[in-house]
C-alpha cells in the first residue's frame, strides 16, 4: 500500500504570510520569494498545463509541477457576484480546507499535507481562492475493495482500520459531511480523508449527533463493501 501522508509535526510557524497584488495567502516559509512571486503569478496556468483530477463549477483540482516537486492545487471557481460579496465576508473556502488539515494532522488523523492557501480578488472583493497541498499516491478505498474480496484477510483489515477511523473522528467530535468512496483513502498504517469543505468540529452535542449520524449512515451506504458481515471481523 501508499506510505502515511500523516505528519503530526506541521504547524503554522512553518508557513509565511504574503501580500501581492490582488493575491494574499499562506505558502511553506522555506519557499524563497522568487519562488512565491513565480507561483502566485503563474498558478492558474500550472493549472491548466497539470494532470487535471476534476473540474466543475464549483471547483478545478489538478496534479502540477512545481519547483521539481508534484503538489495538487484545488481552485475554489467564482459562482457570481453574491458568491463573492458573501466569501468577502468570511474565510475563503481554501483558507478553512488549509486550517482543518492542520487540525487533522495534529490529531493523528491521516489527510493530505497542506502547504497554504492563495486568495485571489478583483475590485475589493473575492473572486477565487487556491488551496495547495501535497502530492502522493494515495489508494482510494473504493479500488480497494474491487482488488480485495471477503476471502482476503486484507479484506477485514481495512474494514477494522476503516471502523477505527470513524472512532478516532467521534472522540474528538468531527464530522466530515461528505463521506464517499472517492473521499475516503488507505494507507499502511490508517484510513484518510479528502474534501474538508463540509468539515466541521464540533462544540454542540445535538448539532454534533445530527451530524454524526448522518456520516454513519453514508459510512455504512457508501464505504463499507456490500456483503459485509461485522459478526466476522
């Protein structure tokens, strides 16, 4: 299987804050500055030249390289003009995603490792925002269960890994919002996440439990392979 994407040792002292021109963000404060100047300056064209992973209204995820290093950049796209008088008011989404994997990471929860954020506007107010993390060669769990069947040991492994994650996510009160197949990864040592958008830590019990319960029910439609028997685990 993929080696652990899970560093425990990231934290924001790693990260520099920039401003240039009607670009502002985080990237790695070991990036030199002609580094950040090339990237923020050629980002939606490393976009479009990369391996583009998917791409929708809301949202352009591409695999890129830069600085002879391969990350994934997901542009967060422009809806329209109350889309972006309402994101001018908050936290771009990238910001949020970039935040929550540091939460996640600190946790001891497997995610992507992030390395900052790009928020871009245009006459004062936001238009798009970039979101930059790591690359690596991840196995989604779904292709997961199309190599493995229950005569496979292996089979019952991830399930107890995958049962264990969704353990780890209630002792600290996380839900993630959007469990699916294509969200959800295996690693030797533990199961990891994509998508942080519907991410949420939560303070109130009911919200929480609403919440929660609404992940285990697409745990249970979406993740774990039909024909599953939990008397045999």
């Amino acid at each position: 299987m993929p080696s652990s994407l899970n560093n425990k040792n990231i934290t924001q002292d790693q990260f520099a804050r920039f401003r240039r021109g009607c670009m502002h963000g985080i990237l790695p404060a070991n990036w030199p500055r002609e580094k950040v100047v090339e990237f923020i300056g050629t980002i939606d064209d490393l976009i479009d030249a990369g391996n583009i992973i998917k791409s929708d209204k809301t949202s352009t995820v591409s695999k890129v390289r830069f600085n002879d290093t391969d990350i994934v950049i997901k542009r967060y796209n422009n809806k329209g003009f109350f889309y972006s008088l309402r994101n001018s008011l908050r936290s771009s989404r990238a910001k949020k995603s970039w935040h929550k994997s540091l939460v996640l990471l600190s946790l001891d929860i497997h995610t992507p490792v992030p390395l900052g954020y790009v928020v871009e506007k245009k006459n004062a107010l936001y238009n798009r925002s970039y979101f930059i993390m790591e690359y690596c060669e991840i196995e989604i769990v779904h292709d997961f269960f199309v190599r493995y069947t229950s005569a496979d040991e292996q089979w019952y492994e991830i399930i107890n890994l995958l049962k264990d994650f969704m353990a780890k996510l209630a002792l600290h009160r996380i839900t993630h919002g959007d469990l699916k197949p294509s969200n959800v990864y295996v690693t030797e040592d533990g199961v990891g996440i994509l998508d942080l958008d519907s991410m949420m830590i939560h303070n109130n019990a009911i919200t929480y439990l609403l919440k929660r319960g609404k992940d285990e029910k697409k745990f249970v439609s979406r993740i774990l392979p039909k024909g599953y028997d939990s008397t045999k685990s």
